[in-house]
C-alpha cells in the first residue's frame, strides 16, 4: 500500500493539503493573467500550491499555456535567458517540428540552434555571441508575449528562486529591464517566488527595487492545526487506518505545522502503525526523525561561530529584549551593533527570520534539537 503522505516532491491532488483558499485566489490570478509574487519560508509548499495552481487553470481554460523555470542554479543573465527561451518554447509547442518551427521564426535575430539529447530532450543555443545578446534581449524577454499574440493563447511564466537574480552581476539594471519588458505585456503574467524570504521581501517590497508593486503579493501563513487534524485523520482513514484527534494534533504541533515536516512525520507514525495509532508512536517517530537529521544539524552547527550560538541560546530562551545589557552580558553578544550584524547573518543563512517584530526559527527540527541536544549536552 503506498504511503499516504507526501513530502519532498510534488502532491498529487488528494495528497494537497488546505490552501483553498491560496489555490482559489492564484488560479484566478492565473486565469485572469495577474502578474503574482509568493513570499514565504522554505518547504511551506510554494511549489505545490503553484503547480496544483496550474493545472487546475488550464483544464478551465484550454488556452492558458503555463512555463514553470527554477532558476536556482542560475548564475548569470545569459544562463537566464537561455533557461527562458527553452521553458517557454516547450511549453508553447506541440512536438519537435513545431518547437523548430516556433524558434526560427521568433528567435531567427539569435541565430539559435536546437539540438535534442538521446532521452529526446530539446535544447536550444544560440550564435549570436553574449555581447551582442546583451545588446538586444527583445526577442527573448517578449518571447512568451510574441508566442501568445500569435497564437491567441494566454501565458502564465512561473520562475521559482527568483531572488537568486539578486546574485547576478549588475542584478538592478537587470531587473529594471525585465520589469521594462514584462509590464507592457497583455496575454503573459508572471508569477514569480523562492525559498529565500527575507530576499524576496526586499526584492517586492522594497520601493527602491524595480519590482515593487509589480503584482499581487501572495504571503502564504502555516497551515492551521485544526486543518492538518481533519486531513491526517482522513488519509488514515482512506489507508484503513485509525488515528484520533490527539495524536493528529500532536503530530502537527511536534512539526510546528511546518507542511513539509507533518507530512514526515505523518508518514513515519505511518508506517509505524498497524491499525491504530497511539501516543507513544508519535513520539518515537519523531525521535528518530531527530535523530536522522543530527549529522545534517552537527554539520550545520560547526559552522557557525560561538557568538552566533549564543545569539541563538538567547533566542530559545525567549529573551525578548537581544541588545539589552543584561541580555548581551548573560550570553556574552558584545555591542548591540554585533547583535545586529549576527542576526542578520543568521537570517541571511536561512536559519532564523524575523517577521512582525518576532523572531523564529525557519526549520523546528533544528529549533527542537539544538534545545534538547546540543545546548543540554555542552
């Protein structure tokens, strides 16, 4: 029998989880070609939410194409527009012959070539050198537009790590050009997100950046305890397993509603079960989730300096106030300023972030374990 809990790649339908009304909202937003950024922490199911997003507007309407690039190991603006001109080429075309076809006629300036890989992949380059490239992006950053207008569809561009722009070499002129070109578009919306908050926050909401108010903001919020409860209930359920409503809820709150770890986690208990679950199944399955993860958590924790790990003792211990002096003498932070600096190059490694004037933890496993296993035992 498969597991009835998915983590780590993409739900199918009955395995999605709440979100109606995000998956309502984007798939109008798609549907009606409105430029969306999501912006929330890692493993919060963005990519899940945009792909169900997808496929449910375009069995409404035959005629929306959507492109989904990951730009996470995008290093440059030529690495860029290659990605973009593929994505969208495939996705806009109905076999080989057509994919050739629609490259000679909108990219005939690049000079592109298109060359198909033994497991029948296309792939496409171009002659055209990176200066002159640089020169005249026109035909690739309208190329979703001029497919569209041609062929009377309507386009959705969904570019996942999209912060990871911000690392390009002369990242704000490049951004300003695609913004230039992408809000004079009537049949292509974009809807762009990652996995980088605090990055994207800036990149959206920041009035100084090229992107700011480009479209609607999405912010997505954890999945609420009350909803994981009625769908691990079912799933158990649908597996002619039993689970009640406190082990459900115990499983969520072990995992701080964090979608990817429920999802762990339930699967684990699981496994775990015969017929029904109880108490004690929960607890040992998410001691050996810890446990797994430990050489993942020592690897991370070397790296990190003492002063960080101090900041991150005073964190667990709820100190409310982190450049007090009482605060800075207990944990030995030195100046406020250096508190400042060490928060922000925790935010900066994704370990913390900072939302609303709290502060938390990005991943509880990591939260639970450096409270119950690493500052108990040092």
């Amino acid at each position: 029998m498969n597991t009835p809990f998915v983590y780590g790649k993409l739900p199918q339908r009955i395995d999605f989880t709440d979100r109606e009304k995000e998956l309502e909202r984007l798939k109008n937003n798609f549907n009606s070609l409105v430029n969306t950024m999501i912006i929330s922490p890692r493993r919060w199911g963005k990519t899940s939410l945009v792909k169900m997003a997808s496929l449910l507007a375009t069995q409404e309407n035959k005629k929306l194409k959507v492109v989904h690039m990951d730009v996470f190991n995008i290093r440059s603006e030529y690495e860029f527009y290659l990605l973009l001109a593929n994505e969208v080429l495939k996705a806009t075309s109905s076999g080989w012959d057509d994919l050739v076809k629609h490259t000679r006629f909108f990219l005939k300036q690049l000079m592109p070539q298109v060359s198909f890989s033994p497991d029948k992949q296309s792939k496409i380059s171009f002659s055209i050198g990176w200066e002159e490239l640089q020169k005249h992006p026109d035909d690739i950053l309208n190329l979703a537009e001029n497919i569209a207008q041609k062929k009377d569809l309507s386009i959705v561009v969904c570019i996942d790590e999209f912060q990871n722009i911000a690392s390009f070499e002369h990242s704000d002129v490049f951004q300003r050009k695609l913004r230039a070109h992408w809000q004079t578009h009537q049949k292509t919306a974009y809807c762009l997100y990652g996995s980088k908050q605090h990055m994207l926050l800036d990149v959206f909401s920041n009035y100084s950046m090229p992107f700011y108010k480009f479209g609607d903001i999405l912010f997505l919020e954890k999945i609420p305890t009350s909803n994981w409860v009625s769908f691990i209930q079912k799933r158990f359920v649908d597996t002619q397993k039993e689970i009640f409503p406190e082990e459900a809820e115990r499983i969520a709150l072990l995992a701080d509603n964090h979608s990817y770890y429920v999802q762990q986690l339930a699967q684990q208990v699981w496994f775990r079960t015969v017929k029904r679950v109880t108490l004690p199944i929960v607890e040992n399955a998410f001691d050996d989730i810890i446990n797994q993860l430990s050489l993942l958590f020592v690897n991370m924790t070397d790296l990190l300096s003492t002063r960080q790990l101090s900041l991150l003792k005073a964190i667990l211990n709820n100190e409310k106030q982190l450049t007090s002096k009482a605060t800075l003498a207990k944990y030995d932070l030195g100046t406020s300023a250096n508190v400042i600096q060490l928060k922000k190059r925790l935010i900066d490694l994704d370990i913390i972030d900072e939302m609303q004037g709290g502060i938390r933890f990005l991943d509880p496993m990591y939260k639970h374990w450096l409270a119950t296993h690493y500052f108990t035992i040092r």
